[in-house]
C-alpha cells in the first residue's frame, strides 16, 4: 500500500474553517494523491485557450450514444470518440487543425506531480480535458488506448468536487470513492497504471473559477 501525502493546508479551508474531505486509509499501490498540488487560477485560463482552438464538444460512442461529459484535448494527438470507437488521433476531427499545443504550465505540472509520485521522465504528449456539468459522470474504464502501459497518468481534479471511484483489475471488483476537489492531482501507474476507475455524478454548486462545472485534466503519453 502507498501512503497518502499528507493534505495540504488550502487557503479556502483556512478562509471556512472546513476541514479537507476524509480520505481512505490507503490507496491502491501506484495510487498517489497529491491534494492541492495544482493551482486552479493558473490553469483555468489556460483551459479557456486550448477550447478556443479545439472547443469542448460530446462525443459519440462505438453504440451510438454520448458520453456525458464535454470534451478537448491538446498536445500531439487528442483522444477521441466515435462510431469507429477509441483512439488518438493527430487532427481534431471537429476543426480539422492539429491540437492546440500543450502549454508549457500544463506539461511542467505533470512532470513535476508524477516525480513527486515515484515515476520521474514523465513526458506527456497529450492532455484530455474533461467538463462535466452537474449530474455528469463518467462510468468505470481503464485508460488503455495508450502504447506504453510503463507510463504513468496523471489526472488534475478543478472546479466542482467529486469522488473518484477506484476499482479494481477487472470490471466486476467493486470500486471505492476517493473524495476529490479543486486542485487535487492523481498519480497512477505501475500496478495502479489499468485498475478501473470513473466519476460520481456532479452534484450541484458553483465553483468561484469554474462555475458550475467540474474540470478534469487527464495527462497521458499516448504514443
Ligand atoms: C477519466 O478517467 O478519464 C476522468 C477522470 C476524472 O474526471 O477525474
Ligand atoms: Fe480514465
């Protein structure tokens, strides 16, 4: 089991007086959780530009139906969508342009978070953002579109909170919630890199940069 880094004082617990979202006793081993190890300030705007380029948009799925949060990418390639199924693909199929490229902001993020977690050299060449509205979620999935499960993923959670829900190594295992808000970053990789894992379903707020939405931005090296 790895241990939870301890949680980090929050300016806007200090400003309520609310304590920080229990956590589990431990994660899966690979599992790290760096809580408010990302500045929601300097990331919002940045997010603002990549959707200038590439605005967020629902995709389809291989059955015919939607996937209920909002989506972009940027980096090399974006990960999409469609009849043909899951893919990475160098054009945003919407616009027809290459991805806006990763900001530097982004990229330093994640290297840094996934050093922090144990897994230094990350370099990742894509990053999927998601925006769910309330009652959004997404169901449980393992990220294995990638080439190279020896790379790690590291996910920053902004805006509205949620619980992750982290399953196990096959579908059927039970998952558990891990309670996450604005600026808490996830590493997983090594025996963590396919465990299953989703999204509860938005619950309604207004958060002071996001609004109504909760962001997720999820760093992969694709290929
Ligand atoms: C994902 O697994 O792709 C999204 C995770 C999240 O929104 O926290
Ligand atoms: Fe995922």
């Amino acid at each position: 089991m790895s241990p939870l880094h301890a949680p980090a004082a929050r300016l806007t617990d200090l400003l309520t007086g609310l304590e920080p979202p229990p956590a589990p006793a431990a994660l899966p081993e690979g599992m790290f959780l760096l809580r408010g190890r990302a500045d929601p300030a300097v990331l919002a705007p940045l997010i603002e530009t990549v959707a200038a380029t590439a605005p967020f948009r629902f995709m389809k799925t291989k059955r015919g139906g939607q996937l209920s949060a909002a989506m972009t990418s940027c980096g090399v390639c974006g990960w999409v969508s469609d009849r043909r199924g899951y893919r990475y693909e160098s054009i945003d199929p919407d616009t027809g342009r290459p991805w806006p490229t990763l900001p530097p902001a982004f990229r330093r993020l994640a290297a840094e978070a996934s050093a922090e977690a144990g897994f230094p050299g990350f370099e990742p060449d894509t990053c999927l953002i998601n925006r769910y509205a309330i009652g959004s979620g997404m169901g449980l999935h393992q990220d294995a579109d990638e080439r190279d499960f020896g790379q790690p993923i590291v996910s920053v959670s902004l805006g509205l909170p949620t619980a992750f829900l982290i399953g196990g190594a096959e579908r059927r295992d039970r998952p558990g919630p891990l309670p996450l808000q604005s600026g808490d970053v996830m590493v997983f990789g090594g025996p963590a890199r396919l465990l299953f894992h989703g999204v509860r379903p938005v619950k309604p707020g207004f958060d002071p940069l996001f609004g109504p939405f909760r962001y997720n931005l999820t760093f992969r090296r694709a290929r």
